[in-house]
C-alpha cells in the first residue's frame, strides 16, 4: 500500500505520522483523520440487491469487491488486532439487516458475548420490532437469560455445539422465513459458550448450511483459537486490519487488492465505503 511518513512538520506537533494513500483515477486521497465521519444519518436500512446468482453482504461496495456470497458458501472475516468496535459492529449489522429485510432468516452469534439485548440495540435503527422477532434469533446460553428477553433471543444449552445448533432446531426457531438463512458466528463468544476446540462440534452446522444453500459467515479476533481451522474450510477468506489509523479490507483468498474502508452514507446498506489503495 502507498503509505505517507510525516517525519517532521515545522511548529506543528506530529500526532500522526502514518496516512495511508491511493491516487485512484489520477487524483490523490488520504485515509487516516475521520475515518468514520458520516454514519448514522439514514433513519431505514435500504437494503441493496443481491448480485447475480448470490447473496449481498448488505454492503455495496464489499458485494463489489467480491461478487458477493455463494449460496452454501463458508466466509471468514478475521479481525486484527486495535480495530475499533463500531467496524465488526457495522459488519454485523449490514449482514443481519440484509437477510432480514428480505424475510430470510439470520441465526446470530454476537462479537464481544454481546447479549441478546445489546444485539438487538445494535439493530435498532436498521430493523423494525416485528422484522427483528419474525427474522433474527440471537443464540444466548439459557443460564444467562431473563425473564424480559424477547422472541429473537435463542436459548441454548451450552454444551454440545452440535446439540444447540441442530438444523432442525434452527428451522423451527425462523418457521416463516424465507431460505436461504445466514448463520453469522462471532467466535470469541462461540469459543466462550463451547470450548477452543467449537470447529469440531460445527462441522455439522456447515454440512447443513450447505446442503440448503445458505450462507456460513465467521468472524474471528487475533485470540480466536479458531480462525486457522476456518481458514482451510473457507471459500472466502476475508482480512480487516488496521495500519496506522487506517482501516483496510483485502481478500486472501481468493486474492484482492487492498482497500480503505471508511464509515460514510451510502445510497444502500450498510454505511461502509471501500476505496482501492492504488
């Protein structure tokens, strides 16, 4: 990537030193300050089409730069290291929002052992009450549930992966969605529920997700136990890291050139925009 070193800057104390830059179509863009200065300003999700033959990520510029999901397909998105929250958060939000909006239905393991009332504050301004209950079901250990949590909570046991997320179960908890489903799994918080060793008691889940045509997305932080495992099972294999202050997104498999993502309104979906670092 063009990268920028500020050594020294007369009278000026240099906080930053690293700005990454591209000169897509001849003309030079720096990323860095402000990275995620124009989200939130859209009151609905507008969901974007799905590209020919997949499913859309519920951003954009991302089904842009990978054609999108391959119906049965497996996707790892690993997190590096000193990324911000609202990144996964906007990640997660635009793929719940995608599927739901379109009645598909979305079994969903929060980042961060989010709650299912957290998780459901993180839809708030994307999703309906009625969209949420009818289409999200968020898996949360039955130990740690309240009396007050809601229909899109989804009880599980906590033992077996391969007990909890049985298809048949799965389907009876989004009866009335439309297929195909995403499963969307945070494995920080799967690996706090079952164990270092969840890959194992998933292969199940996979084997079915791909034999109805829906989409498995992973994502994995730098201490997921997992990610190596994910990885070889991936179809796509997706990395967001951070240089400097600048958040980039690249394909390693298959291979993309690397983007800037910046945080800014966009006509549909999520708030995400991905520029090429050329």
């Amino acid at each position: 990537v063009r990268e920028m070193k500020l050594m020294k800057l007369r009278g000026v104390e240099v906080q930053k030193p690293v700005y990454l830059y591209t000169l897509k179509d001849g003309k030079f863009h720096c990323f860095g300050a402000r990275w995620d200065r124009g989200c939130g300003a859209r009151t609905e999700f507008l969901r974007p089409d799905d590209p020919p033959g997949r499913l859309s990520y519920g951003i954009s510029d991302l089904d842009a730069m990978t054609g999108g999901m391959s119906p049965g397909a497996v996707t790892l998105i690993e997190l590096g290291a000193g990324l911000p929250p609202s990144v996964s958060a906007m990640l997660e939000r635009s793929m719940v929002s995608c599927f739901a909006k379109a009645g598909r239905g979305v079994l969903w393991v929060p980042l961060h052992k989010e709650s299912g009332a957290g998780a459901r504050g993180l839809l708030q301004k994307d999703l309906s009450d009625p969209e949420v209950d009818r289409s999200v079901r968020v898996v949360e250990p039955a130990s740690q549930m309240d009396l007050g949590s809601g229909r899109y909570v989804m009880g599980v046991e906590g033992a077996r992966v391969t007990d909890d997320l049985k298809w048949k179960n799965i389907a009876y908890a989004l009866d009335g969605n439309s297929q195909p489903f995403l499963s969307l799994m945070g494995f920080d918080s799967l690996e706090s529920i079952y164990g270092g060793e969840v890959m194992e008691g998933l292969m199940d889940h996979l084997a079915a997700v791909k034999r109805n045509g829906g989409a498995f997305v992973g994502l994995t932080s730098p201490t997921s136990r997992s990610t190596a495992r994910l990885a070889d099972l991936a179809t796509v294999h997706l990395r967001v890291e951070r240089i400097g202050g600048t958040v980039v997104i690249y394909g390693s498999k298959p291979f993309t050139e690397c983007f800037a993502l910046t945080m800014e309104e966009r006509p549909q979906g999520g708030c995400v925009s991905l520029t090429p670092l050329v």
